[in-house]
C-alpha cells in the first residue's frame, strides 16, 4: 500500500507564497511522474503541475511564471513553490503520484487534498 502525505496548504493574501509538499511511503520501487491538480467548487480538476524522474517539468497555463514544481527522489516527495498567488488559486490541491511497485505495476495514487486559500 502506497500513502500520499500532502502538507503546506493554508489562508494566505492575493500576493502572497505558499509552499506545498506531498511525501509518498509505503511499497514503492519507483515513481514516474508526480504532480499537483487543484479543484475548485464547481470546476473540474485541472493540472496544476507536474514533474517526471527525470525532472522535465508541465505546468498549467494559468500557473506559468508564478509556481514551481520541484521533486527530491530520495525522500519521494514534491514539492509545489506557489508566488503571487491570486485569488483565483483558491481550490483544493491534490498531490498525484504514478507509482510502480512490484512486477512492474504502475499505479496511480492520489493525496487526500488541502485546502488552499487565497483573500483579496
């Protein structure tokens, strides 16, 4: 079994920073691509960014220039770096991971989420 642990979210100023951070665990060989996605109330999920082992990184259009994506292989996790957040960047993030574990099964596992939330 596989745990995604996601940290950093909270209430933060139209200008203002946060960082997030998601800690994989449990059985694990290897990660392939990880990434953040965010909901909104009434929207559908969208990417947010996403990196792969190799550190290419894919960010959403809306987040280009302001957020960035970073991963540390060895403690499994990825992190988010968000700068002149808007209030529009309210939303729940989700932390995603592609997982393969044994016998070459890759696996994709979901954050439970958090909240971030951005005042004007």
């Amino acid at each position: 079994q596989v745990q995604l642990v996601e940290s950093g979210g909270g209430l933060v100023q139209a200008g203002g920073s946060l960082r997030l951070s998601c800690a994989a665990s449990g059985s694990i060989f290897r990660i392939n691509t990880m990434g953040w996605y965010r909901q909104a109330p009434g929207k559908q999920r969208e990417l947010v960014a996403k990196i792969n082992s190799g550190g290419t990184t894919q960010y959403g259009d809306s987040v280009k220039g302001r957020f960035i994506i970073s991963r540390d292989n060895a403690k499994n996790t990825v992190y988010l770096q968000m700068d002149s957040l808007k209030p529009e960047d309210t939303a729940v993030y989700y932390c995603n991971a592609a997982i393969i574990q044994a016998m070459d099964i890759m696996i994709n596992y979901w954050g439970q989420g958090t909240q971030v939330t951005v005042s004007s």
